[in-house]
C-alpha cells in the first residue's frame, strides 16, 4: 500500500455462534489473497493479565461483578489502541471479531443502563464498518458448542440481540445488517462486495473515533 493509505477497522459483531469468526477468517483470506494487507483481530482478546481476567469470567472460574466486568472488556480494547492505531495507519486492514457493542449489548442485556455501558468506549477507534449478523436466537442453538460459557442461554441472547438491533439503528451510517442463517458462501460474497468498495473510500479519510 503505498504511503499515507490507511487500512480500514472492520468489525463483525452478533450473537454468540451467528457466523462471525467463520466470515471474518474468510475476508481475512480473501484480502490476503489479492495482495491487501490485513491481520485478524478478537475481543476479547485473552492473553494480556487483563484477557486472562476476563477468561476466568467467561469460563465460570472467576465471579465479578456486572460493573467491574464490563469496565475490564473496556480496558482490554484500550490496551490494543495504540498497536491499532499503527496497524491501521500502516495500511493494514484489521477485520476484528467482537468490539465495543459486544460490550454494550451483553452488559445492557444483563440490566446495565445502556448510556453507562456506552461511555467508555468513547474515544476508542471508531470502525469504518461493522458487519452485524444477525439471527433469531433460537435458530443458534442448533450451531455447535452452544452453551459451554456464561453467556450462552437463549433467553440472554435475545436480549443482547434486542440491543445490537437498537445498537444497529442508531450506528446506521456504518452498520451492514445480514441474515446469518444464508449460505456462508453467500454471506461471504456480499460482506466481500461491501469490503472492496469500503477500502479505496477509506484509505485516504482521518481515522476517527466513536463519540
Ligand atoms: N463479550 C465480549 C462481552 O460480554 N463484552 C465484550 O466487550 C466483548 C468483546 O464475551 F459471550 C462477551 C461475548 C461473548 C464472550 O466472546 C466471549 P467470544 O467471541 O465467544 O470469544
């Protein structure tokens, strides 16, 4: 990519087992294979004593309280802001599985005023993109390893859906909403059309920060 050409920050959020670690690994690889750089990301990213934290939380080994968690899925995202930052601004695109509306849906979902869980992400990166996948609840059940940490109740992800939708309303400007029970196949061709028109758009814009 040639000097001052930004990569774009895309971010594919949803509920838990809609797709979206399969899609954001086959945009990975298709960027890559023509030749434009870009490096996957998740949050919650688990290996800093912050993830470690959080994944005693998820895996049930660790109780915190509602507050305290979601502040510690803020901090683990503004640990890697500066790194992406420079990743971004050196022309790599990031295509990142979960960001901060994970953080607002589940903590909002679990009786959080939204406003509160909103707060302190603002100043974080904001996303040039974000690809919601969106499917009833009930239909993940059927996708394998349903249930195995703490958030995975069908019950809960209805409510954390309700949020991403609200979440998904009021971001429209940025946010692309799927059907995740389509094809893989297919999903990935519209996510992929979306992508390569994003790229050139963005690679000369400012980056800028969610408010
Ligand atoms: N999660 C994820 C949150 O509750 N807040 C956050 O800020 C983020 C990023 O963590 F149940 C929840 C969502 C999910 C769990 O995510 C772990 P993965 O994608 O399954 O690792």
């Amino acid at each position: 990519m040639s000097a001052g050409k930004r990569g774009a920050l895309i971010i594919f959020e949803g509920c838990d087992r809609s797709g979206k670690t399969t899609q954001s690994r086959l945009l990975v690889e298709l960027l890559k294979s023509k030749g434009i750089p870009a490096l996957p990301m998740n949050f919650p990213e688990r290996s800093s004593s912050i993830g470690q934290v959080i994944n005693s939380y998820l895996t049930n080994s660790k109780d915190l309280k509602d507050e305290v968690i979601h502040l510690m899925f803020s901090a683990n995202r503004w640990e890697h802001m500066n790194q992406m930052k420079q990743k971004l601004l050196e022309g790599h695109t990031l295509v990142v599985d979960r960001y901060s509306f994970s953080g607002v849906a589940y903590s909002s979902a679990k009786g959080l005023d939204f406003d509160w869980c909103y707060a302190p992400e603002r100043g974080l990166i904001k996303p040039d993109a974000v690809f919601y996948l969106r499917a009833p609840p009930n239909d993940l059940t059927n996708r394998g390893q349903y249930g195995e940490e703490r958030y995975e109740k069908v019950e809960f992800q209805s409510r954390v859906a309700k949020v991403f939708d609200r979440l998904c309303a009021n971001e429209a400007s940025y946010w692309h909403q799927f059907d995740a029970s389509q094809p893989v196949d297919e999903l990935h061709a519209r996510i992929a059309s979306i992508t390569e028109e994003l790229l050139p758009t963005v690679a000369t814009q400012p980056l800028d920060t969610l408010s």
